[in-house]
C-alpha cells in the first residue's frame, strides 16, 4: 500500500448541482469518486460475487464489518495474514462499520456500560466486550481504509431522554476512538457517527459536539431503523446540510435507488446497503425499467435481456426466461448471476448521479428514477 501522507484524506468537490456534490475522497488503497455505492461485504465478501466481478461492475470501494470480522475469521488472524485487502484479494479502499450496530441489533444479548458494550456471539454464544479501543484495534488489525467509530444506534421509537443521554455516550466513545487511532496511523482514515435519533435540536447536539473532534468525514448513524420513509428523508435533509461542507458525508444503511437519490440531494456523499445482493438472492432486480421479479410466471419463455441498457455480463449473456429457470431450480448460478447484475445497477446508479452533478441535470436523473420506481410500477 503507497500513498502519500500529504494527499491522504483529502475530499475534493469537483462540482455540486443544488445541495448535491460531486467529489473525491484520497484514501490509503486509491481515490473514491464521490457519489458512491459501497456494496456490503460483511464477512469479507460481497456474497457470491469475486473481485473480478467487482471490478467489472465498477465498485471502488466495499464494506466489511468488525463485529463480523472479529468473530469469524478473527482480527489476530487476519493480522496474521496482512489484512483484509491481502486475505480477500481486494486491493481497493475498504471501509468497516464498527460493529456497534450489529451489536445492538443482537438485543437482548448485550450489556451496554460506560466502558463500552458486551454481547454475545451469535455464533455459539461465547461472551465478549467492545469498547472503543477495541474496535479501534480490531479494525486495525483489519487495516480498513475507513474506520468508524463505535456508537449506540439508538432503536427506533426512543425517548428524548433516553436518546440524549445515549448520543452523549456516543460522543464520549467517540473521542475515546480518536485518542486510540492517532490521525492517519497505518493510513487509516476515521469518521465520527452522528446519532440523535428523531429529535433535530439532539441531531444537532451531536454533531457539534463530534465536529470538534478531528474525523476525516461524518457519517448519519440511526437512520434506516424501522422508521417512515417521509421521517427518513426529512432528518436527512435537516442534519445533512449542517454537517462539515468538506468534509464526506455517509449515510449509514442506505438505500432504495430513491433512497439514495434523495439522500445526494440533501448532500451526502457515500452510502451502503445491502439491499443489491439481499434482493438479488430473493429473485427481485433492479432494471432501468424499474423493479422485476424475476420469478414470474410472465418471464418464462422471455428470451429478451433482464436489461437492455445494463452493461453487466448477466444482461449480456442469458435471457429473462433462463435466469428465471435458474432462480427457480435453485441453482447457485442464481445467486451469482442476480447479484452481479444489481450490484451493477446500484454502481450504475452512482455514476450516473456523479455525470448528472457534473453536468447540472441532477435533478431531472431524479425524477427520471422517481417515474421507473413509482410505487405504481411495482
Ligand atoms: N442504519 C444503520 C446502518 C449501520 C449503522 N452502523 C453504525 N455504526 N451506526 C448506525 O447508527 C448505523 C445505522
Ligand atoms: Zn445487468
């Protein structure tokens, strides 16, 4: 891994178009264009895709997952082995989530304290403890482009009291984060979390308390939790323009094709989601003329392209009616062949946003979306 120390981090807007940005994020393993999609590759992989298909459907950048990570294959391991980068073969930038998350959606079996939160493997029940420094020394060991820090995602329907009192924590864990990963060590950039749950004047809380704090970039934590979409998108376009203009803006979990069209308008610049791949492994894809459930009766003697304007080698090579009969036989070449295509739609769908900023026509990109995904068409 060569970079250079003097250029690591820097976020670069090229272009914005309304509160949209076009830019480029300097990271260890390469530059991000910005807009982007991260496909989620939890355990190291993108499920059921290689880095070759990857490559080819444009990805710059993928997610992995300390939680994860540090159950299976273990984060000593894969210090052992040079990292993630070298152990997936992927020599692009990777960013992980902190696990903290994947914690508190465990439930019941985790106990949260000042110190930081113990839970237990879902795995085989095994007992362990994250706190910020162990999060911070496990994606070390990952040696993750982009780290986050770990934070309390507060479920859905919390109180104020309760949600004010956690976004404090997270703060507080948050510095913790910083003061254990100094600046840039082993090239590894840092973001904070903004939490706050649905309450705006706590939103804003928690931002400027982590802004004083020395992140390479912010990202909107405790969205995507269960709540309306008119909920979603109006605390994203309150806290999203009053986060730090220059530095990156991730929502966390995020998106829908519309999602994340929605959340560019207000001003982010990253997103992730396993939407791609779930929906692909459930036979329900991603086209330029909307939503196709692929296992459809209608599909069955097809023999026309999945997509027509998709470039991927699924909507190249096989028909409607074949990649139907794969989903229907349950054969693995489903999963394969599916995920490519939308991960190729989503990666589509960022560059196309990135062309459209570039060339001050955003907004028509999304209506033109907003008319192929209307609810109607489902
Ligand atoms: N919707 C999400 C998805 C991932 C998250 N990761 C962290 N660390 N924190 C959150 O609040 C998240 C929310
Ligand atoms: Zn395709």
């Amino acid at each position: 891994m060569t970079y250079d120390p003097a250029t690591l981090g820097q976020f670069t807007i090229t272009a914005t178009d309304g509160a949209a940005r076009r830019g480029s994020l300097v990271t260890a393993h390469g530059v991000v264009q910005t807009p982007i999609f991260m496909p989620v590759g939890t355990q190291g992989s993108v499920k059921a895709l290689a880095p070759d298909d990857l490559d080819a459907a444009g990805a710059q950048i993928i997610l992995g997952n300390t939680y994860h990570l540090y159950l299976r294959p273990g984060d000593d391991l894969l210090a052992r082995k040079g990292g993630l980068h070298r152990f997936a073969s992927w020599n692009k930038p990777i960013l992980t989530d902190s696990g903290g998350f994947q914690v508190f959606s465990l439930k019941d079996i985790r106990k949260l304290s000042e110190d930081g939160v113990e839970f237990r493997s879902h795995h085989d029940g095994s007992k362990h403890f994250f706190s910020p420094e162990k999060v911070m020394s496990i994606q070390n060991n990952i040696g993750s482009d982009i780290m986050m820090v770990l934070d309390e995602c507060v479920a859905y329907g919390a109180d104020y009291d309760y949600t004010a009192k956690s976004l404090e924590l997270t703060t507080r864990w948050a510095r913790r984060c910083r003061q254990a990963h100094p600046r840039h060590k082993n090239g590894q950039l840092l973001f904070g979390i903004n939490q706050g749950g649905f309450f705006k004047d706590l939103r804003e809380r928690s931002l400027a308390q982590l802004a004083e704090i020395d992140f390479d970039g912010f990202a909107i934590g405790g969205l995507s939790v269960g709540e309306s979409i008119p909920e979603m998108y109006d605390m994203l376009h309150h806290i999203a323009p009053l986060m730090p203009r220059d530095t990156p803006r991730y929502l966390m979990g995020v998106g829908t094709p519309l999602d994340i069209l929605e959340g560019i308008s207000a001003g982010v610049d990253m997103f992730d989601c396993v939407l791609p791949t779930r929906n692909a492994r459930n036979g329900t894809l991603y086209t330029s003329q909307g939503k196709v459930n692929i296992r459809r009766a209608e599909y069955r003697e097809d023999d026309s392209p999945l997509d027509p304007l998709c470039p991927c080698y699924a909507c190249r090579t096989f028909s409607k009616a074949y990649l139907r009969h794969l989903y229907v036989a349950q054969e693995l070449l489903s999963y394969r062949l599916n995920s490519l295509h939308n991960i190729t739609f989503f990666l589509t769908l960022a560059r196309q946003a990135r062309e459209a900023i570039e060339q001050g026509r955003f907004a028509a990109l999304k209506a033109h979306y907003q008319d192929v995904f209307a609810p109607a068409k489902d």
